[in-house]
C-alpha cells in the first residue's frame, strides 16, 4: 500500500471506541442510514490509520528481525503468514472504506443491502479468522519473545510508540505483550465497533424487512468476538503447555498449528492400563498425545481415532475405548461429567479435524458425531502385519479399512479396491511390480476376507494372463490361461484348477507344435482320458497317466487310417493292435517305433475288403465316455447355481458371473479405474430384477424375446453364463479342434448346455424358493405355456455355437456333399423342360405347358423359370441356423411347389409322393444350396424329438431322399443332353 493511499493517524480516536457508537452529537432528525454509515465512516477512517501505524512500527521490523535472525529461532514460515494476512484484511478494510458515501447528499440512494458490513459479512469474517489464525500461530511458539530479543534495541527507542497504541499500558510492561496486545486488539475494537453500529442501527429501524439483515449481521460479529476470545486463549494454554513440556516432548508436540484443547492434569483421566501414575493425556485439535514418563511419546492423528463410550458391562464404570487402526486404549475417568466432556471433546476434536476447519465460533454447537464412525482418511500402518509400511487412503468404519481405498507398500506393491472389516473385501486391483523397471503383475479380481475369492483378471508380466476363478489366492474352478507369442512357447489352457494346479477338465492349446489335448488333468499332467487333435488331421484318443499316453487307445490319421491298439506315449506303439487302411486292408500284431515312416510291425496281413469297414473308418467318432457331459463343465455351471440359489444379489454378481475390466494398456492410463469406479449403464437388466421379469412372462414368445436380449448382453447374468460356454466351446472345437471325429462330441455338448440352460430358466421363470439347496416346483395354478430346451433356448443359443459346430457337420460330410455337387453341375446343365423331362415329371404338372410354344421353342428357354418362387424359398434355408425355421422354410417350399401345381391344374392339388419327389429334386437341383448334407443332418440332429414321426419329420425324409438321389451315378455321369 503505498502511502498515498494510508489516511492521516488518528490515534486518539482509537482511545475511546465506546463513544464512536454512542455519540449523540448527531442531529437527531438524521435519517438512520446516515447514521450508521456516518459512524461506519468514522470508525474505518480511525481503524485505517491505526493500521498503516501499526504497518510502519511493527510489521515491517518484524520483518527486519526475520531477515537478521542467524539462529533461525524465528519461524519464518509463521511471520510470513502473519504479515500476509495482515496486509490482505488491512486492503479489504481499504476497498470496504472506498465503498461509504463521504457526503450527505449520497445517503439518500444507499440501502441497508450495500453496507458491506451486511452484504459481505461472510468475506470480511474470513478474512479476520485467516489473520487471528496466523496470529495465534506466532503466539504459540513464543514468536514475540524472539522477536522482542532479537531486536530490543530498535523496541526501546519505540516502546513509548507502541505504548502510545493503547489506552492501558504501562511503562512495566514488557515489549512481547506490547507486540502481542497491538497486533490483536485493534481488530477485537473493530469487530466490538461493528457489532455496536449494527445494535443501534437494528433498534432504530423498527420492525421492517430489513431488520432481519441486521440480526444476522450482527450476530455474525457477535460470534467472531467470541471465537477471537477463544482462540486467544487456546493460543495462551498451548503456549503455556509448551514451556511447562521437557524438551523432547516439545520438540516432538510442537507445531505452529497445534492447539491443547484437554490436558489430563485440568481434567483427570487415565489409562487403565497404565503402569505409572505420571501418565499424561494430552488432546490437542490434531492429535491424541500420551506422555508417559519424560521419553515414551505416543500421538495418534484424530483423522484415525474413534471413541466409544463403553458400558458397565463392558469394561467397568466411566471408561471410554480409544479405537486407532492398530491398537485400542482403555481410558478411565474418577467421576460420569468427567468422561462425559473427554468423549465430548475428542469427539469434536475428531470432527474438525477431519473437515479441516475450526468451528465458528469454537465449541460453538454440539454437532451429530454419529457421521464420524465412517470417514475418508489416510494412515500409514507401522505394526507386523499383511499391512506393515503401507499407506492407506480411503474409506474408514471403526478404526478399519471399510469402503474404498488405495494401500501403497514401499516397494512399489499397490491395491486399490473394496475394504470390508479391514481386509480386503470386494473388487479389487493388485499391482505387484516385477522384475523389468516397468513391468509389474496386475490382479483384478474379487477378493472376500482379505484373500482372492470368485472371478479374476491376472495379468502378469510375461504377457501371461488368466481369467477365471481364485479361492485362497489360489486359481481354482474354470479358468483360462493364455501366453501370448512374446513368450518362446505360446500356449493356452481353457479348462478346471484346483489350487493353482490343472486339475479336471481341460483343453491345452500348443500353436507351435499344432496341437490341441481334450481331456482330464491332475496335478498339472494331463491324466485320465484324453484327445489329441492336430494340425494335420491327425487325433488319437486314450488313457493319459502323468502326461503320457499309456495302454490302449485308438489313432485316427488324415487319409482315413485307423489304428487301434497299444500305446506307451503319445504317437508311440508299443505291444498289440490292429491297423486299418484306407483301402480297407488291415494288419493284427504287434507294433513298435513312433508313428510314420518308422513304424516298426510283424503280423497278419488282410486283404478283405469290407464296404461298411471302409465307411466306419470314415464316420468313427471320438468321445470321452468316462466323463460324463454334466461333469465337464461343472466350473462354469456352478458359479452361476450358486449365484440364482443366493437370490441374484447384484453385490454377488461379478464375483460369480465375472466382469469385464479394462486392458493393461487401458489400466495404465484410467485412474479412476484403480479407484473401481465402474459403471454398468449399458446392462439390460440388473441381476435382481431378473426373478421378477421372468416370473412375469407367461407367453412363450415373449420368454423368446427377453431371453433373446438377455443372451445379447454382457451384463445380464445368462449373457455371461453363455458367453463363458462359447469361449469354452471355441477353445475345445475351433481351429485345430475342428475336426470331423468330434462332431458328435461337440453335438452332444451344444444339446446339453441347452437343456442346463433350460432348467436354470424354469427355475428362474417360477422363483426361487426360500430353502438353500431347493428350488420350488412349478405351481399347477399357474397356467403358462409349456416350453423345453428345443422351442426356448436352443434356437437362441445356437448361433453363438454355430460356425464352430457347423464346420464339422461340413467335414463329417464332405464326401457325400462333394458328390450330391457333382449332381448339382450336371444337371444345372440341362433347360427347365428338358429336366424336367429327364426327371420324369408329368408334363400335366409343367408350369410351362400353358404357352403357345413349340417343343424346340420351350427347349431354348432360359431355364431357372419353372417354380421360380419354391426355388427362391428353398434357398432361404442357409439364412438362418435356427433348425425349427429352416424347417418351417422347407414346408414353404412345399407350399409353392403345391401352389404352382395348382396354378397349372386351374383346382386344389395334393401332390403324392410319386409326383412330389421329381418336383423336390428338381426345386432342389436349381437352388444350389452347398453343403446341402450338413444341413440336412444338422436339422435332423437339432429338431426338437416331439416332431419325429410327425409331417415335418415325413419332409425332412423325403428331401433327404432327394439329396440322396442326387448323389447317384446315373444323376452324375448320365448322357442326357448329347
């Protein structure tokens, strides 16, 4: 502020402040605005001067002594801060002056509503507990005695200065209390000189709108003359205290901030296990202190302690539990009020400490400390445990982790996730560093008791990754683990564990040898009964024991070879067996040497051939008859049993049903996701609503059409179950694994997953009953349509299983399919009439015969015309993988063949066999449908049981006799045409 700006000193005026607001040399017909701004005037114009004095004698030598100060005995810090906020209230009290009317004239315009002392109370209130704040700072640790020292000379020359300041002090009295008195009690006159403008200014307004502005204004500096009260003397006692404390004690207490708010020598209280006497308990707005004896110091921050009154029961009578992270304190008081103010006091302690301000005024209400219990606060952990040199940020309930948070170890480890209890509890992400600088191991799963517990993402620093089940810590139930080509071996394993080993079901995927294991795993071997597909072609089944293949089994080679017999590993024969060859020779005997060129055999050589030996050689399929189809998959089926017999709690599913998380690549870069900020808002339906939506739907087309969206989302709990199925069934069938022999397997595998599926919806679709391990039959009151697993879910499903499964009905029939296409070309040759012709269809059922044309006429026309619309029809069936629709395609077809035929006839036609099935052959050969073999066997294999022997049964056999008929020789290399 440069001097300019600093008004003329008045220092008599400040030595009578009670006459500012009582004058009564004021006209009395004065309006009562002019009044109060009047006096206001007078009062900042007296405050002002008093400030630039005070500005120019103390601060800036106070200053001065900061800058000379070579044993740093002086705080810098503090009596920066102090000068700070004096400079910063002393230019607000200069624009608030700025603001009053200086004339008589401008009264007239000026409201209540532009007295700042009303409109920025608030503002101006800061402002003078900022500079109190920083005030009492220095007080506490005895700043003036330094200053007074340090620079007493410059204080001699200029006491009778500092003296002249106030109307009370004596030529005794010391330079520290000088300094101390003139640095404070100006503003506790301003603040009395503002409250008084407002009394008189709200008694001689009456009663009127404006008064409650007053009253609120009033009360506010009414307030702050208290808490200035307060904090002057809460400075006073610290002060005090930390003279009267040994020098380690204050060394170790001592803060500029600190204040004592209960000391156990003014009110007794003690520990109840204390062994001296001489302990002392000492409460201060940050911390819990206990002295006992000169050099055992223990402080616990209050933004991690609690305080529970217990009852006579509990521990006796007057006692209070003083709960910390790592340790609980029994405290005892002599008397009830006692106790009473200590649980008060640290309570409220407590609450300021954590909202990180003072009350205004101190002590001024008791607030609800109930809130308290729970709380947002950071501790680091220094006792022997899991936690021991961790920093803990987040969430506390009762002196433990509970909620969110952030543990941090020194070495870099990091979890950051749900606490429950203290442990944790929930979703949670675990970063442990590895061995490269910026490599580290990422565990992001659910965790229950403080250990891994339901579904997991690891990521781990070779670029391994699982994605599964933990119980313990330990992987166990159905997972997948996957090491990527950065690693020399890539693999991956889609199968069962049980505590961190393979065990159970599983598939092993080897890309560098080009090899897939289907089977039985136990302590990390495959063992028990396995199939080996690979690359080639080649796949040979048996009994495994330590990763070996041993004893019988059955070998399956790419042209059709079969050989069974015995094995001592994998492609190894060793003892008796049997090899059947393409051309359906076969050699009994006893074979040795590893599988190929060096197969070592003596035995009988057979040259029989055997129709039916060369077509099972073919069509021989592999299964695992000793694992039952139930038990394969139980890791899956499991969680999601568990999940619907807990009642689908929301809270369980992810833990249960999985999740879907960020990548590495993503985790490093979200923040919040550390922090488990995730968010569902693209689900369907949440988990527990899904009881209730089922049990509403009656109709089966509407169970289709919930189910169908279900299925679709990955965050509906049947989207996961069947998603989880899926990459089970690709891990096991595609690529390598697609392989003709396992056609029935994979069928076989489809078909159940829809049937277990169907009864986790019938449970669903009538609610779970109460009893833990039951679910209640369906009600007979109760009337809703009747549905199995071919009418509801099969038809969803199946597209998920679809290429995979469809793949191996196309190689399961590829030879029949190739010959049914060499039909196809041959007659695709031939005009419609002339097909018709050699197809032997009655001419009286040519939709031709109504033209006016030649015999040679109707030879040269575009063929593709004759029953057009079945044709068209017809080729819809590969437009869809649903079995009951590409029947319901074929009976279309049916409908237009009839249709046509009637259209010719001019009447109702029923077509029999004998005129239907040169019609279907005809329809057929012109619609070209590839791979027409695989899709008639897939509907035969798929179509719901209650339609055998039934009208579409009756048409699925009869077009399989025309693809059977297509495949003919006299169809494939006959002359017609030439």
């Amino acid at each position: 502020m440069s001097n300019s700006e600093q008004p003329k000193s008045q220092i008599g005026n400040f030595r009578s402040p009670h006459s500012l607001g009582a004058s009564s040399d004021e006209p009395k017909k004065e309006n009562v605005y002019e009044s109060a701004i009047r006096s206001l005037v007078q009062v900042e114009q007296t405050f002002l001067a008093l400030l630039a004095d005070i500005n120019g004698v103390i601060l800036k030598q106070l200053q001065q002594a900061k800058l000379s100060d070579p044993k740093g005995k002086i705080n810098p810090e503090v009596l920066d801060s102090l000068n700070c906020e004096f400079q910063t209230l002393w230019d607000q009290v200069l624009r608030n002056y700025r603001t009053l009317p200086q004339h008589s004239d401008p009264y007239k315009a000026f409201s209540i509503e532009n007295i700042y002392i009303i409109r920025d109370k608030g503002h101006l209130t800061e402002n003078y507990v900022r500079y109190l704040t920083a005030f009492t700072n220095f007080v506490t640790i005895r700043g003036f005695d330094q200053v007074a020292k340090q620079t007493s000379d410059y204080w001699k020359k200029n006491k009778k200065i500092l003296q002249g300041f106030l109307n009370d002090s004596t030529s005794e009295t010391s330079v520290a209390v000088l300094l101390y008195r003139n640095l404070h009690e100006p503003f506790k006159n301003q603040i009395l000189q503002y409250s008084l403008i407002l009394t008189r200014l709200s008694q001689e307004l009456g009663e009127c709108s404006e008064k409650g502005l007053v009253a609120d204004a009033l009360q506010n500096f009414v307030d702050l003359q208290h808490f200035i009260n307060q904090v002057l003397d809460e400075a006073s006692l610290t002060k005090i205290l930390w003279k009267s404390l040994g020098h380690k004690a204050r060394d170790t207490l001592c803060t500029p901030e600190r204040r004592i708010n209960e000391d156990s020598k003014t009110i007794p209280i003690a520990l109840s296990s204390g062994k001296s006497s001489g302990d002392r308990i000492l409460l201060f707005n940050d911390i819990l202190a206990i002295l006992q004896g000169s050099n055992d110091i223990t402080c616990y921050n209050l933004t991690t302690v609690w305080v529970d009154c217990l009852s006579e029961e509990d521990s006796g009578k007057n006692c209070l539990r003083i709960i910390t992270p790592e340790e609980e304190l029994l405290l005892h008081t002599k008397e009830a009020p006692q106790k009473a103010l200590w649980h008060w006091k640290i309570n409220q302690a407590i609450r300021q400490s954590l909202e990180g301000k003072r009350d205004f005024p101190l002590w001024g209400g008791s607030k609800d400390c109930q809130l308290l219990l729970s709380r947002f606060a950071s501790y680091t952990f220094k006792k022997e445990s899991k936690f021991k040199n961790a920093l803990y940020e987040g969430d506390w309930n009762c002196g433990k982790p509970h909620g969110k948070g952030t543990m941090k170890w020194p070495d870099g480890c990091n979890y950051s996730g749900d606490f429950h209890d203290g442990l944790e509890d929930g979703f949670g992400i675990y970063l442990i560093p590895g061995i490269s600088s910026d490599g580290f191991n990422c565990y992001k799963c659910h965790w229950k008791c403080g250990v891994m517990q339901g579904y997991g993402i690891c990521e781990y620093e070779d670029d391994t990754t699982y994605n599964g089940y933990f119980k313990n810590n330990l992987r166990n139930g159905f997972g997948t683990l996957r090491g990527t080509e950065m690693r020399n071996h890539p693999f991956k394993y889609t199968g069962h564990w049980e505590n961190n080993i393979k065990s159970g079901y599983g598939i092993w995927d080897d890309p560098n040898r080009g090899q897939r294991y289907i089977g039985m795993w136990q302590d990390d071997f495959r063992h028990g009964q396995g199939i080996v597909v690979t690359q080639s072609g080649l796949c040979y089944q048996g009994t495994f024991i330590s990763g070996k293949m041993m004893g019988s089994g059955i070998l399956l080679s790419e042209d059709n070879t079969i050989y069974e017999g015995e094995f001592t590993e994998e492609l190894v024969l060793n003892g008796k067996g049997k090899l059947t060859f393409p051309n359906g020779f076969t050699l009994e005997g006893t074979f040795s040497n590893q599988w190929g060129d060096n197969l070592q055999a003596s035995g009988i050589l057979s040259t029989c051939r055997k129709e039916e030996d060369l077509k099972t050689a073919e069509k021989i399929q592999l299964d695992l008859s000793e694992l039952p189809m139930e038990e394969r998959w139980q890791g899956i089926y499991r969680p999601f049993q568990e999940f619907i017999l807990h009642g689908c709690q929301a809270e369980m599913e992810e833990s249960y049903l999985g999740f879907h998380t960020h990548s590495r690549k993503e985790l490093r870069k979200s923040q919040d996701y550390l922090f488990c900020h995730r968010t569902n808002a693209d689900a369907v339906d949440t988990a527990e609503n899904i009881v209730g939506e089922l049990s509403k739907l009656n109709l089966l087309e509407d169970m289709k059409h919930y189910l169908e969206t279900a299925f679709e989302s990955t965050q509906n709990p049947l989207g996961k179950l069947l998603k989880t199925l899926t990459l089970a069934f690709q891990a096991t069938y595609s690529g390598v694994g697609a392989n003709k022999h396992l056609l029935t397997m994979a069928k076989e595998e489809v078909l159940f997953h829809a049937e277990k599926i169907t009864e986790f919806i019938k449970i669903l679709h009538m609610g779970l009953q109460t009893d833990e391990s039951h679910l209640c039959e369906p009600s007979d009151s109760r009337k809703r349509e009747e549905f199995n697993s071919y009418t509801l879910v099969l038809p969803l499903i199946l597209p998920r299983f679809h290429p995979e499964l469809y793949m191996m009905y196309m190689l399961y029939h590829e030879k029949e399919d190739a010959l049914y296409w060499q039909g196809i070309i041959h007659l695709g040759l031939l005009p419609d009439t002339q097909l018709l012709e050699f197809l032997e269809v009655q001419k009286h059922l040519w939709p031709l015969q109504d033209l006016t044309l030649t015999v040679n006429q109707r030879y040269s026309l575009v063929r593709d015309e004759c029953f057009l619309s079945a044709i068209e029809c017809f080729q819809k069936i590969s437009t869809t993988v649903d079995p009951e629709l590409k029947m319901i395609t074929f009976m279309k077809t049916y409908d237009e063949i009839e249709k046509t035929v009637a259209r010719v006839l001019e009447k109702e036609y029923k077509l029999p066999m004998d005129d239907l099935l040169p019609l279907l052959v005809y329809v057929v050969s012109r619609a070209k449908i590839q791979h027409l073999g695989a899709e008639l066997h897939f509907i035969r294999d798929m179509m719901d049981p209650c339609h055998e022997g039934g009208l579409h049964d009756f048409m699925l056999t009869a077009l399989e006799s025309c693809y059977l008929h297509l495949q003919k020789e006299e169809i494939r290399n006959s002359c017609i045409g030439e």
